[in-house]
C-alpha cells in the first residue's frame, strides 16, 4: 500500500543536531506560555469570572508554595512526563502512537493484579515485579498495534486510538469482574499491599519515588537518543524511512516495532506508578486522559527528551493549579485542557511564521513535507 | 424473536446514523487529501451547539447550531491544518482537546458544576408511507429520526458530486496528486477548504443526532469516541460512499449486539459490547492485509 503517513521524507536529520536549548528557545516557550495566559485571563473575564482571582489560585495550586509544588504539581508531572517521553520517541521515529492513554491503564491494571497476588512478597520483590510488569504490560498493548503495522498495515493512528477504548473497557470490566474489591459495591480493586507503595522523596510532602524514575527516563532517552546507535535509527526512520531502509540498511519494520514497544513500556510504567505512588488501587477513571495531554506534553517540547521533562511539570502544574481554581473562583478545571491545545496551536502558528530556528524549528518529525512546493 | 430482531435491526440504524454522517464527511475531506483526526471535535462541538440551540426549545434551531458548530470547529482545522500547512494530526489532535475543554468549561459554567441532568426533547420517529410497512427491515430502515433519512440523501448526493462533476473529479484528483492538478490551475487549498467545510457541517449534525434524536441530553465528552470510529469507517468502506454507508450499519449492528443479547437473555459482561465495535475495526482493518488499498494518495499531506 501506499503509505499515507506524511512527512517523512521531509524531516530532516541534521535538525536534531541544531536542536539544544538556546536563549531564543526559551524566550519563544515564554511568549507561548504568556499569551495563552493571557487568553485565558480574557476568556475568564468574558465568562464572567473574577480572572484576578482565579489566576492567583492557579499560581497557588501550582507553583506558588512549596507544598502545592511537590505534593501536587511534580505528583501530577510524574505520569504526564512518562507518557510525554513515550510519544516524543514514537513521533522522533515518525511512528504515530496515540494510545498511550491505554498502555497506562493496561499498565496500572497488570501492575495491580501482580500486586494484588503476591501481597505477601517484601518490598524489594515486589516493587521492581509489579512497575516491571506494568511496563511489559504497557509494551505488549502497544505491541498489537507494532503487529498490526508491521504485519497487516494498519495504520497505527486508527489502532491505538481504537486499543485506547479497548483498554478503557477492558479496565471496566476488571474492576467490576475479576479485580472488584470483595464487597462487589465499588468499580475498583482491593487496595495493594503496603509492601508495593513507593516510598516517599520528601518527607512531609506526597511527593513519591515515581518522579526520580521520571526524571532518570528522561535524561536516559536524551542520551539515548543522541549518542547511541538505536538511538540513530529511531531518528534515521523518522527522517526518511526509505532512505534509511536503503542507504543505512535499517529494518523499518523493526525499528518501528521495537519504538512502539518502548514508547508503551513507558507508558505502562507510568501507569503502574500512579498505582503504586498514588492511587494505591486499580479505578476506572484512573486517568484523566495522561495519555492524551501527554501529544501536547511532547509537541511543545519539540520531542525533545530532557524538554518534555520541563513541560510536562508545566502542564503538571497547569492541572494541579486548575484544581485550586475550580475550589477557590469555582471556574472548571477543565478549561485548562483548552489552554494546552490553545498552547500547540499557538506553536503550530508560530511555526509557520517564524521559520525553523525558532522553538519550533525542533517540529521535525510534525512538519508538513514542502518547502519547496509551498504555493 | 421476531421483535427483538427488529429492535435489533431498529437499534443498528439508529446507532449507525451518526456515525454514517461523520464517515461521509470524513469520506470526502480524505477523498481531497487531509486525514482530519478532529472530526472527534467536530462531533463533540455538534452535539454542544445543539444543546445550545435547543435552548430556544426548537429542534430545527437546535440541528441548525449543531451543524453550524461543527463547521466552525472545521474552519478552525483548516485554518491551521490547510492554509497554514501545520502537520494533519497534530491539528486534529490540538483541535479535539481544545474543543473537549471548551465545551466542558462551558458546560459546568453555564449549567452548574453538577451538570443537572438536562432534559431536552427529542425528535420522534418519522415513518415513511408504505415503506415503512416492509415487514422486518421497513421500520428498522423507514421509521428512523429525520437525520438518518440525510444519510440516505448524501450518499447518493456525495457520490454524484465525487464521481458524475467536474469539481468532484478535482477534489478526487488533489487527493491523488495535488501538485499536478495545481499545475492545472485548480486551487488546491479551496476546494480542501469547501470540503472540510462541509464534513464540519455533516459531522456537526451527527453530534446533534446524539442529543436532539437519541440521548436527550448532554455529557461531557459524548462524542465517546464516534468521531474516531468515523475515521476506521472510512477506511473499512474504502474511500467510497456506499462502502462508507455499509460499513457504518455493520457498526451499528456490532454495537446494538447488546440489545439482542438482553432480550434473548444471554449474560456477558457488558463491556465486551462496549468494546466490540473497536475489536472488529482492527480485525476488519487486519483483514485487508495483502489486498491492495486504494487511499488516496495525498493522504495526510500539505498541499
């Protein structure tokens, strides 16, 4: 079949070597960051709430005082980042996963169940067993769609969307089916054995182990993406899937499956340390959409590694500060969904005035093909 | 037996109107070249719009809304996604999220931070004379709210345009091959435009169908995913309206599987149901391995 994903042959490789953080990176990160606050103040404004109000709570809740900052805004950055650095890989390599969403909650079910039947076990077993099961859980999920790519061409864009509601359901039925807390009156599984909870980084605070793993993937990915020969690939099939096939000699197939892998191991890693470092038990709703905010994690930070560690805790404050908002000005937390998307598309618009070595020059593996054929 | 089969057949169409109105649109914004993930959005804003319009307790000014909603979420798609050339799935991607978060804020602020459950009247069925008297199949096809009878007019309108005129031949070939018809003289960008304008307007009806036809109210997030399944729709009935129509009542039937299954008493949990639809969509998707796929061309590219 003819191969609609776009782009590949329009990314270009020698960006990523041009892509550090630059004073003119940062800059453009901050007139994104206070225009779309300024929209929001206006929006708040026109909605008829008292905007003033409502920002100082978001400041508050987020990163005005320390204990909003870690036992909110890094709790909540922890899964964005993980999830953030699945799709960042998956995009670099021009693969399109959209479902991280699922491979977390696939991921926060199998390190549930683990920790559900071997409670008994001491920490130092069952900890490593339990995130290390999420995330095989979370790469054998993504692997369906690594499958049905390789082997069947299906896009992957339509199947991890469709694996997406699958694992939600699949999720419903375990917390009403097998996984239902005895009582059978709640949609959620038995609380875990203490033995599997992360142990707290700052005492005082509800600030969990789960960010250092957070932080550890993402200076790892950085480094591996840059400096090894993995790494290389992922970025050679992202650039130009033919040329790296014939040129560079790289199984496409593999590499794609191998990404795909990867990119929903950290997924579901991330969903068993929301079960391990947070919940505490398997629930329904157990993401409010990690998976989805996580595009939006990604794309700003250009798919850069270490940069979606800094925009996922934005984002992880942004949502941690909206719950102060929707307490203290009773304005919708939602809304805060909307200013990230308002967020890309202010950066897909900067894009295409400001010219590739802006922040969004780093757009490599989302940029229309085309320069050349611009009308 | 009987009648749990024509509740049964009853309950696939109804589920498969909106999804068919979605499917089509998305049908000819693919058939030009753009893959538009945020038809999701387009649904969502469909089915606000019309709670919106139906405020003013009219359902015509409720569809009217719906359907001018989801045109404005595809204006806001095609400004980004075909005017200024930013990547397809990344617009689309923005475009849902940012219409899940509006319509949410907007919601709780206008309707209470509960959401009171709202109740708006819904249109009735329409039986069409004698049609409608086919036994088994006549009241599941010919007594069906009125947007499932606009499924019934733009397939056949959809494939005139596509395949019978001028400009359906060129929106067809920009899907193939934008440079060339460029070259021709065609203004690659405008007919984009005029077709997302117009999946907008049918996906927005589909949104509306959900509130004004069938659930009567609102929820946040309600799209569930229909917007989505449109898009594997497209591809299952093979960028052709009749497929598009096919595959959209082999939905339908999937996901009103459960019905027949209560009434005939069986028990299986019921969220095997729930995610049946998307099981088959990859299994249908799977099986076109090896076989040749005829997508457009252009797919997902600037033009």
């Amino acid at each position: 079949m003819s191969d609609p994903i776009p782009d590949r042959e329009a990314v270009r490789t020698g960006g990523w070597r041009q892509r550090r953080p630059s004073l003119a990176t940062g800059a453009a990160a901050a007139v994104v960051a206070v225009v779309s606050l300024a929209v929001l103040w206006l929006a708040l404004r026109l909605a008829g709430f008292d905007a003033s109000l409502a920002l100082g709570a978001l400041w508050r809740g987020s990163f005005g005082n320390w204990y909003a900052l870690t036992s909110s805004t890094l709790v909540r950055a922890t899964p964005l980042v993980l999830t953030g650095l699945a799709v960042a890989v998956a995009f670099r390599a021009g693969v399109w996963n959209i479902g991280a969403d699922g491979q977390l909650l696939v991921g926060a079910a199998v390190a549930t169940a683990v920790g559900l039947a071997l409670g008994a076990a001491p920490a130092w077993v069952l900890l490593p067993l339990a995130l290390g099961a999420g995330a095989v859980g979370g790469g054998c999920w993504a692997g369906i769609a690594a499958l049905l790519r390789t082997r069947f061409g299906v896009l992957e864009v339509i199947s991890t969307i469709m694996l997406n509601f699958v694992a939600l359901d699949l999720v419903g039925y375990l917390v009403r089916g097998p996984l239902q807390e005895p009582s059978h009156a709640y949609p959620q599984s038995n609380p875990i054995s203490a033995a599997m909870h992360l142990p707290i980084l700052i005492a005082g605070t509800r600030l969990h182990w789960g960010f250092v793993a957070a932080v550890a993937a993402a200076a790892l990915l950085w480094w591996g993406m840059r400096s090894t020969a993995a790494g290389f690939r992922v970025r050679a099939i992202g650039a130009n899937a033919d040329a790296a096939r014939v040129a560079g000699r790289i199984d496409v197939a593999r590499t794609t499956t191998n990404v795909l892998l990867l990119s929903g191991a950290l997924s579901g890693l991330a969903g068993a340390i929301e079960v391990s470092g947070v919940t505490f038990a398997l629930y329904e709703n157990i993401s409010p959409g990690y998976g989805y905010t996580a595009i939006a994690v990604a794309l700003l930070a250009g798919l850069d590694p270490l940069a979606v560690l800094g925009t996922g805790i934005l984002f992880g404050g942004l949502e941690a500060g909206a719950l102060s908002m929707q307490r203290e000005a009773s304005v919708p937390s939602v809304v805060v969904t909307a200013v990230e998307a308002a967020l890309v598309l202010v950066l897909l618009a900067l894009s295409r005035r400001g010219g590739s070595t802006s922040i969004i020059g780093r757009f490599a593996g989302a940029r229309p093909s085309s320069e050349e054929e611009a009308s | 037996m009987t009648g749990a089969l024509t509740s049964f057949l009853e309950a696939s169409v109804r589920t498969a109107t909106p999804l068919a109105l979605a499917a089509l649109g998305e049908l000819l914004v693919e058939r030009a070249g753009v893959i538009n993930i945020g038809l999701e959005g387009i649904v969502l804003g469909g089915a606000f719009g019309a709670l919106l319009g139906a405020g003013s307790n009219s359902l015509t000014i409720g569809f009217i809304v719906g359907c001018t909603a989801g045109v404005a979420v595809a204006a806001l798609f095609a400004l980004f996604a075909v005017t200024m050339r930013a990547d397809q799935i990344i617009t689309g991607t923005a475009v849902n999220l940012l219409v899940l978060g509006l319509t949410g804020a907007l919601y709780r602020g206008l309707y209470g931070a509960t959401g009171a459950a709202l109740t708006i009247p819904t249109t009735g069925s329409v039986a069409v004379p004698l049609l409608a008297r086919i036994p088994v199949l006549g009241s599941a096809l010919f007594e069906q709210p009125p947007p499932t009878y606009l499924v019934y007019l733009t397939v056949p309108v959809l494939w005139w345009w596509l395949y019978r005129t001028h400009s359906g031949l060129a929106v067809r070939a920009i899907g193939e091959r934008p440079e060339s018809v460029r070259v021709a003289g065609v203004d690659t960008h405008r007919w984009r435009w005029v077709t997302l304008l117009v999946a907008g307007g049918l996906g927005g009806v589909a949104g509306a169908t959900l509130v004004l036809s069938q659930s009567g109210t609102f929820a946040e997030g309600m799209s569930a995913g229909r917007g989505f399944i449109a898009i594997a729709i497209v591809v299952l009935g093979r960028w052709r309206p009749m497929g598009v129509l096919i595959a959209s009542l082999l939905f339908g039937a999937a996901s009103a599987l459960q019905y027949l299954f209560q009434a005939m008493g069986w028990r299986v949990p019921y969220q095997l149901f729930l995610a049946l639809p998307y099981v088959l969509t990859l299994l249908a998707l799977a099986g076109f391995a090896g076989r040749k796929i005829e997508a457009p061309a252009s797919l997902g590219h600037a033009a």
